[in-house]
C-alpha cells in the first residue's frame, strides 16, 4: 500500500514515524505545489493520503464520496481508495480532537468557546465543539470577521483554541493572545504539537489553567487514519502509547545549575547513554563570539546575556536535544520558555565548596560564590522541573533517566 502525508510544505512531520508504529514503514510525506494537486490525485499508484495545509478542501471537488461527518464539517484530511480506485474522502481530525479534549477532562458544555484561525481545522474543532454542546462558539480571524482587535469584548471566553500556525516551528516563540487577559478561562488547546508547548501553552500552564498542544490530536487522528486505510478498526488502546514514544524521543534534557557544578559532564554522559546529541551552550557562545570571559570584559555581561539567549532559542525550538546551560541562563525570565517549550528541565546541586569555580568569568569563589548562589538559587527553583543533587554523577544520570522518562508520558486526569 502506498501512502503518505500530502501537504505544500511538510518540514518536520510526524506523521511518518506515527505510522511506522503502527506498521506502516512505507508511509511517505508529499510535498505537492498547488498547481499539481489534479495530476498528483490521478496517480494510479497511490492507494491512502492524510491531508494537511493547504489542501483540506482544495482536494474536494477529486472526490466520489465523503464521509457524513466530513461533508458535515467541509473538509477531509484523510483519503482512502475505494475497489474502483475513486477516492473517498474522511474527515479523522474530528475524531482526534475530541480524544485531545477528553485528555484535559474538556467540559465545554454551555461554555464560551473562542476559535484562533478560520481555516479547515478550525471548521473541525467548531463541529467538535457544536457536537459537546458548547454554548458561544466565536472565529477570531484577521479579516472579514471577529477580528483580534475586538478580543477585549470577549474576556469572559471560557475556552480558547488556537487552529493557526501562529507559534509554530521554527517560528517560536510566538503567540496570538495572552491567556492571562482572560480570567474566566477554564481551558486551552493549541492544535500545534511541534514545538510540544506553544507560547500559548506556557503561559496558560503558568496560570494555573489546563492546557494542551497539539500530539494527542496529530496520534489520535493519525490512528483513526490507518484504520481506514486497512480497512480494520482503529487501534484506539495505541494513542496514548504512540503519544509517549513520541515525546520521550523529542523532548529535551535541559540542565541547569551553578557555575562548575558538572552540567557539561553529565550531559555528556546523557548523551552517550541515550544516543543523543548534545550542546553546551558555553562551547556554543565560544565557537561564535570567542571565550565568555574575554568577550564579558570587552562588551559587557548584558550584550553577553543578550546572545546567550539568542542560542537558548535556536536550540530551545529544537527537539531530541541534551542542553547543558551556562549558569547565569535563569538571569533572564524568558529564557525558562525558550527552554520549556520541548524541554524538561533539571536543576543540578552540590555544595559550593565542591564547585569547579576556577576561570569562570562570573564566579569568583568564597563570599562571591556565596552571594552568586543566594541570587540565584530561586531562580532555579523558578526554571526546574526537578532538582537533584550530582555529587554521585552515576546517581545522577541514573535519576534523570527515570525521571524523564516517567514525565514526558502523556498524563490523562
């Protein structure tokens, strides 16, 4: 069987690796200009697509058939050959949605919804949403219609989701709204899954408010996909297991911690043990702008900060990473996002007296190290996920593995 993604531009898609799991290694990503989109259809050789951006209703009119659902809703992502080779058109994103939700327990029953984008999922969320019974269903769109600028008429909204790319990789961080403007919000979703937490997503996880991006949905609607495309029933019990598979592949390892307390080292060892790659964002500031000391003496730690977390965000938005940071990364607030947004983070303690303080441009030892640390020490509790101490470095590596792989699980209320 041959099948694939079919998109104009497909960059990082996971789509391949979910239906390897599935059993499907032959799946493929197409990457079709619009121009083409007839004569690719009428390839006899093709027998199942998923469909994504910009071709959820432009594939239409080449169907014979669709779904009720997907005649419904006005848009197909899924398409399956019938015995006469016509195609036949699914609409499974409504199924992967709705499971995205029951993920956050979303009542949305009698609820004020409000929908970020007007395109083809945001047709499929609304029908979701129309089919849980949500009261207020709103388009926020940037023309011919809500726009964003009227948002402030709307702060009672109860839920938000965001069916934009807006925020994307590799255009992150960036966000539409902040989910603190709305203090009746109940519940977030946004339908990206790469990066694994939007800005969105962060900020309303800060709050206190239930959120979600996009991989429950992608795996769900990808797995009721397959079971249309063999013709059996969709492996449901696989979601939640692809789910974890697939963030414990991507998710960055982030350590952070004082000057000197072996965050190089054992990301090095991370690295070795999980067959990963790995950067030390000291080395990576050096191979660019020279050693930190000198360039510190010469322009100052402030123009230092500035391109330090100009690399916390080129390797923050990348996935499958061990980060080693330089100690002063928690110095500046919004480099916890540019960290968090495919990343765990890990705070690495030892006594000061143990510290490999020496040429270390910011950490003198003695009263100076002590007050680095006062300084400091919350704002790594601030960043962390989880704080350990690396005095035993086996101890440590062993700690970090369990604890990862236990927290990038998919967690269901």
């Amino acid at each position: 069987m041959l099948s694939g993604l079919l998109g104009e531009r497909l960059g990082h898609s996971y789509s391949p690796a979910i239906h390897a799991m599935l059993g499907n290694s032959h799946y493929q990503l197409f990457e079709v200009p619009p121009a083409d989109l007839g004569a690719f259809l009428a390839r006899p050789d093709l027998d199942a697509l998923n469909v994504t951006i910009p071709y959820k209703e432009a594939v239409r009119p080449y169907l014979y058939a669709e779904s009720d659902a997907a005649k419904a809703i006005g848009c197909v992502n899924s398409l399956v050959r019938d015995k006469l080779g016509r195609w036949i058109g699914h609409n499974t994103d409504f199924d992967g949605f709705a499971y995205l939700l029951d993920t956050l327990s979303g009542d949305v029953r009698g609820k004020k919804c409000l929908i970020l984008g007007g395109g083809a999922t945001s047709k499929t969320v609304h029908a979701v949403l129309a089919a849980r019974q949500a009261g207020e269903i709103l388009h926020i769109v940037r023309h011919d219609g809500i726009s964003y600028d009227d948002l402030p008429r709307h702060r009672d909204a109860e839920w938000i989701i965001n069916t934009t790319p807006v925020g994307m990789y590799p255009k992150t961080p960036a966000a539409l709204l902040h989910p603190a403007d709305f203090p009746a919000l109940e519940g977030l979703v946004d339908v990206i899954y790469n990066p694994l937490r939007s800005a969105l997503v962060l900020e309303a996880q800060a709050a206190g408010i239930p959120a979600s991006g996009g991989l429950p949905m992608l795996v769900a609607q990808a797995v009721y996909a397959h079971g249309y495309f063999t013709g059996q029933p969709p492996a449901l019990a696989r979601i939640e297991e692809i789910c974890n598979r697939l963030r414990s592949a991507r998710e960055n390892i982030v350590l952070i911690g004082m000057p000197g307390v072996g965050k190089s080292t054992l990301a090095q060892q991370l690295a070795d043990s999980l067959d990963r790659p790995w950067v030390d964002l000291d080395d990576a500031f050096a191979a660019e702008y020279g050693p930190a000391g000198d360039f510190i003496t010469a322009q100052g730690e402030g123009a230092f900060r500035r391109l330090e977390t100009a690399l916390a965000e080129r390797y923050g938005k990348e996935s499958g990473l061990i980060i080693a940071c330089g100690g002063g990364i928690v110095t500046r607030p919004e480099n916890e996002g540019l960290l968090r947004q495919n990343g765990r983070i890990y705070h690495l303690t030892r006594p000061l007296e143990d510290l490999a303080w020496a040429g270390r441009p910011l950490s003198k030892g003695g009263a100076a190290l002590a007050a680095l640390w006062a300084e400091r020490a919350p704002l790594y509790r601030q960043f962390a996920d989880c704080t350990l101490s690396c005095t035993d470095l086996p101890a440590a590596l062993t700690a970090i593995k369990e604890d990862y792989f236990e927290n990038t699980r998919l967690k269901r209320p």
